[in-house]
C-alpha cells in the first residue's frame, strides 16, 4: 500500500468549501426506530469504557446492544424482546419525508451543502447499492432511494451535495465482535479485499449516480484497498475528481489524501488549525434521533449560532447533524433550532458566509463577554452575545469606531476606551435576536 503516491493528489482546497461555513449532516437509519440511546457526553470527554457501554449515538444501537451488560441491551430486551436488528429496515417507513420542505429549511438555516448518510456501520444502503441485494431502502422499509430525495432536493434548493460512506465498519458484512474500545475498532475492522472491493464498488456507484460534491468517509478504508490497482482507492480518488474536479474528500480514509480535516465534538482538535478543517456534532449529543434528548442536551439556535461563529471564526466549517425520526419529521427541539437559526440568519448571513479569520493584530475573541470576529471586504464584524453595552477586545487604530452599525444598517453608539471599543448594543428588527452582530470598517 505504501507504494501509492498520494501525493498527487494534492491540490489547494477548492474555494467553494471553505466559503460555505456551514453544511448539515443527517444521520437516517434503520437506528431511527429505536431512536434510543443513553445521552451520556460528548465524544472526546468520556472514557472508552463509559463510551462504548453507555454510548450516546443512537445511530450505535446495533453495536450497543451486543455489550454485555449495556443498558441498551437490557432495553432491547425488555422493549424488543431481543427481536433481529434487521426488523427495524422493515418498520421504518419513512412516511412523512419531504426531501424539498426539509432541505429547504436546511437552506433558509444557513447551510450550502447537505451530506445524509448513505450507509451506516448497520451496513443498510439508503440506495439500491450493488451487492445489497434486498437490504436497503429501495427494497424495503422506506421503498425508496433516500439519496436520490437529498440530491435532488439539495440542488433544487441551490446547495452543493455529498455523500457519508462508512467505509471503515459495516457489522452486518463482517462478523465483528461488539467493539467496546476505540482501539478495538481500529484493530477489528474489516481488511480484507473482498470488503475492500465491496466498499469501493458502493462509492463509485455513489459518485457516477449522484455526482457528489463531498465524499465523506468515516473510520478507516480497508487496509487491502489502499492501492492504485482495480478497485483501489487511488483509482477512487482518480474516478472522482475526474467527474467533479470541484469535489472534496475528508480525513477519514487513513493515512492518504485529503482536502480537509476533521474534528467531531471534543475529539481530534487537533486537526482545527492549518488548512481547510470541518467540526462535526450533533445537536444534541447523539447524531441519529434519540428520543432521550431533551431541552438539556441539546443546542437551542442561540448555542448552534455561537457554535457555528466559534468554528468559522479560528477558520473552519461547522457540519451540524440532524437525525430525523423514523417517519422523516424532526422533532420539535431540532426544528426549533434550525428555525432560531433560519431567523438569526436572514438577517447575519453575511457574518457567516464568505468569511476570513480576523488577525490578533486587529481584534481578539473574548468568552466575557461572549465575542467572535469574522472578516469581509466590507470590514470585520463582531459576534456578541451580550446586551446592553459592552467593551470589545479591538484595536481601535484598525478600524474606524465611527462606523459601528448592525448588518441592518443601524448605527450604534461606539467609542475608544481601555481595552478595545465601548459598543452600545441596541434592539432592531425583530429577526436580529441571538447574538447581536456589529460591523466595523476598515480604516
């Protein structure tokens, strides 16, 4: 495998993906069933043993259950009688989906692109992948091609679309124990050609179907695939670029190629410097639907947005994951935050989009009070959640403090004190709720 030269694929990051900020990731299995998982913590901040007996991602139930000792097993039971993980593709029916209503309000939240998960470590294809036979989403449950509705429905909204693979796992293909240890994972996965072979023929189906702008990997890529031969990796890379020169791949094929980084809650910060890099969570602390979240686990539009503007101010994209219920609907919670941010956003796109990070030597963030910068050619702007007035970390000789004004033309009461510009934050039109933002201009 060491033979490939991956690195001819480098090349810079194509400009579309690292002026788009925002994108939502939608996690929508045969998991959303159950909908059920312990909403424990964060990726990153909890212990292997708590993570894997008590995962909170829902979208790991058929994994879940087969710890041993694992309240998720026990709820299986006590709920499902032990019944067969497959029974859940037959009782999702999808009943309710509007690809165009959902998408739309994806669009009006913000988002230039959308990635649903095209196939889960379940190994259940949500297209009529080859070598699937049945078990998919065309056949059963749904009845229908689930990519096909996001495809089509992002690009009529005008967002780019790509596509999640879980090339690294996929339980229902290979006979793997319950993982229990991160470093499980990596050493049990599937290696073999013939998994290999299998993954590589569902991605290129997914690239020559749907024309993705995003392939998003996740875990590893089969070690026996990593080569420039048939049904190689090098020769999947080749094949999508060829057919979108403008596509973007992530991080999570092994030491390889990429286009960009990813950190996914608290875990791989380290990949959030340096080039182009993506956050990824959910909103609340699961990515597929889990019916035990509620108003305390998860992000209202007020946390998203300053999330978002935490991320797209230290240069990143954010990819915010909903996970629909088994009928296609959002919950209220999810929806409400999506809608918060669909409000803050008609007015403070221009806060988000098309952004640069903001030079120390000009201004500093700052958590009291609550402050993120981002930069346009019209100036840089301050992301403030606070009220009333407040001290901003800026350097006054970069900027003319005359010019404070919200991004609805308001002009606001600004003037030089010690530590940066005293700004006083007033109430305008009824959709700039959250965050107040203040634009500077440039001297």
């Amino acid at each position: 495998m060491s033979d490939v030269d991956w690195g001819r694929f480098e090349r810079p990051t194509p400009a579309w993906f690292t002026a788009a900020k925002l994108g939502i990731f939608v996690h929508w299995g045969a998991y959303s069933v159950p909908g059920w998982a312990e909403p424990t913590g964060e990726l990153g901040a909890l212990d292997d043993e708590t993570w894997f007996r008590h995962n909170p991602y829902a979208e790991w139930y058929f994994n879940t259950i087969r710890v041993d000792g694992s309240p998720a097993q026990a709820h299986h039971r006590e709920v499902y009688g032990g019944r067969p993980y497959d029974d859940f593709l037959d009782q999702w029916r999808a009943e309710s989906f509007d690809p165009v209503e959902l998408v739309g309000l994806f669009a009006r939240a913000g988002a230039r692109y959308v990635i649903p998960t095209t196939k889960h470590h379940d190994g259940i294809t949500l297209w009529d992948a080859p070598g699937t036979s049945t078990r998919n989403t065309v056949h059963r449950g749904p009845k229908r091609d689930l990519v096909e509705a996001f495809a089509s429905a992002a690009r009529a909204a005008g967002l780019r679309f790509g596509v999640y693979y879980s090339g690294g796992l996929d339980w229902h293909v290979t006979d793997l124990p319950a993982l229990d240890t991160h470093h499980g994972v990596h050493t049990v996965r599937p290696h073999d050609e013939a998994y290999a072979t299998y993954a590589y023929l569902h991605v290129q189906d997914l690239i020559d179907r749907y024309s993705p702008d995003v392939l998003w990997n996740d875990i590893e890529w089969p070690d026996r695939g990593k080569h420039d031969r048939s049904c190689g990796l090098a020769r999947l890379f080749s094949h999508f670029y060829a057919k979108n020169p403008d596509g973007v791949v992530n991080d999570r094929w092994g030491d390889t190629h990429w286009d960009f980084r990813c950190s996914e809650y608290q875990a791989y910060r380290e990949s959030e410097s340096g080039g182009a890099w993506e956050n990824t969570r959910g909103l609340g602390l699961s990515f597929g639907y889990n019916q035990n979240e509620d108003e305390s686990v998860t992000l209202d539009a007020r946390g998203a947005v300053k999330h978002l503007l935490d991320v797209v101010s230290r240069g990143g994209n954010l990819l915010l994951n909903v996970g629909p219920r088994a009928d296609g609907t959002l919950s209220g919670l999810q929806r409400a935050t999506l809608e918060g941010m669909a409000q803050w956003m008609s007015v403070n796109a221009p806060a988000v989009h098309d952004t640069s990070v903001v030079p120390s030597s000009v201004a500093s963030p700052s958590d009291d009070p609550w402050v993120r910068w981002t930069s346009d050619a019209q100036g840089v702007t301050a992301v403030v959640d606070a009220d009333d007035e407040v001290v901003l970390p800026l350097h006054t000789d970069a900027v003319d403090v005359a010019s404070a004004r919200t991004l609805l033309g308001t002009s606001l009461d600004a003037e030089a004190c010690a530590g940066g510009v005293r700004v006083v934050l007033v109430p305008g039109d009824p959709r700039a709720t959250l965050p107040h933002v203040v634009r500077f201009s440039l001297r």
